[in-house]
C-alpha cells in the first residue's frame, strides 16, 4: 500500500478549503448583512438567502425578483424556481466533496439533526466549529427552500417541464441524505407506492412536522 505523497495532502487540504469558502459564501449570504441584490435572469442564485416578505414576492411563485400574473404564463416563476435549483446542485458538489475528504465536515454533518422550526428564519442559529455553523445553516436553508417547495406544489407541477422535477427529485434526494439524515429511504419507499418522485419530495416536509409533533408529545408527557 502506497500512502499518499505530501503534495497530494496538500492539493486535498487546499481543494477542502476551497469547498468550505465557497459553502461559507453561500452561508454568507443567508443573513442580513451578506444579501446581494435580486438579479433580473437569476441563475444559481438562492432566491429563499434572506427572509421572505411576502409583499415582494410573486404571487405565483412565492419567490422575490419578479412577478407573473398566471400561473400558464410564467417562465419568470420557472427561472426562479431553476435558479434555486442550480444553486443546491451546487451546493451537493461541495458538500459531495467535503463529506468524503474533510473529517471534520464528515463529523459536523453526522451530528446534525433537522428539525421542522429551522425552515423559519426565525430559528436560532448555532454557534461552535465552522463546520457545524455550515452545515447548521445550510440545513436551515435547505428547509426553507423545502417547506416554500411543499407551498406551491400545487402551481410547480404547472410551471415546471418534466425534466425539471427529476432535477428537483435528484438533488432533493442527496440533500436529504445529507442534511436530513437519510430521509431519502422515506421518500423511496413511497415512490415504491407510486407517489410521483416531487410528491414524494414534498411529503417529507410534512413527515418532519409529524416528528416535531410527536417530539412535543413525548415532552409533554
Ligand atoms: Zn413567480
């Protein structure tokens, strides 16, 4: 067995900290202090970075930016709904590889537990390592973007065309490996029932409340 030469150490040590900047960006953007403004054509860009106010959102889509007027006329919606999209494949990439070469980020994610108030920007924050406070406010993002999905079922099904959802299916379903410790094996198990893969995706944001519920329950108790 070879073990691997000190330059490949620093090539992984390097690329890790490249990965882990481009998460702190994103995860930069997500309070106050660090929002860009709304790009006209926006494209791998967290439209859910700051706190919604449903007075500048779409009344269609729910997302800021832009406004359509029908749910069939709405490309605008669809580029919206794209754009956030694109940003999360982004953000599976470096999670993807930081997960595999970070011991540290492997741990931060391995400890973190979703639970359904962190889809509200209301939700406390957490203080710790940097990867804890990454993958902590990625997570809370991630159930933003989720819960806003689940939202607007009805109208997405609409908007978006059939190669769409199997993109918002693919990256949901590492996502909630990832950030929602393995909730993906709930949502296969319901695709085996023939629920349509976004369906399924949808639910589980209604699983997560069913667990916040029965969580309170056992506390009451
Ligand atoms: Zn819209």
């Amino acid at each position: 067995m070879t073990s691997p030469s000190p330059n490949s150490n620093n090539d992984t040590e390097g690329e890790v900290r490249r990965q882990l900047t481009a998460l702190l960006t994103a995860v930069r953007e997500m309070n106050p202090h660090g929002t860009k403004p709304i790009p006209t054509n926006p494209s791998h860009f967290n439209l859910l970075a700051r706190p919604l106010r449903s007075t500048t959102a779409c009344r269609i889509c729910n997302l800021p930016g832009h406004n359509s007027d029908s749910v069939d006329r709405s490309p605008m919606c669809r580029s919206a709904i794209l754009s956030l999209i694109d940003f999360w494949e982004d953000m599976v990439e470096h999670i993807r590889y930081l997960y595999a070469n970070s011991e540290r980020f492997k741990t931060a994610v391995n400890a973190s537990t979703a639970t359904y108030e962190m889809r509200l920007d209301s939700s406390a924050k957490i203080g710790g390592a940097m990867e804890e406070v990454v993958v902590h406010s990625l997570t809370r993002n991630y159930l933003k973007w989720q819960s806003h999905s689940a939202g607007i079922r009805p109208k997405a099904v609409r908007i978006l065309m059939a190669g769409d959802c199997g993109r918002y299916e693919r990256v949901t379903m590492t996502l909630n490996d990832f950030l929602l410790d393995g909730k993906t094996r709930e949502s296969f198990r319901l695709l085996e029932f023939g629920v349509d893969g976004c369906l399924a995706n949808w639910l589980l944001v209604s699983q997560l409340f069913e667990e916040s519920i029965s969580e309170e329950k056992v506390h009451a108790e």
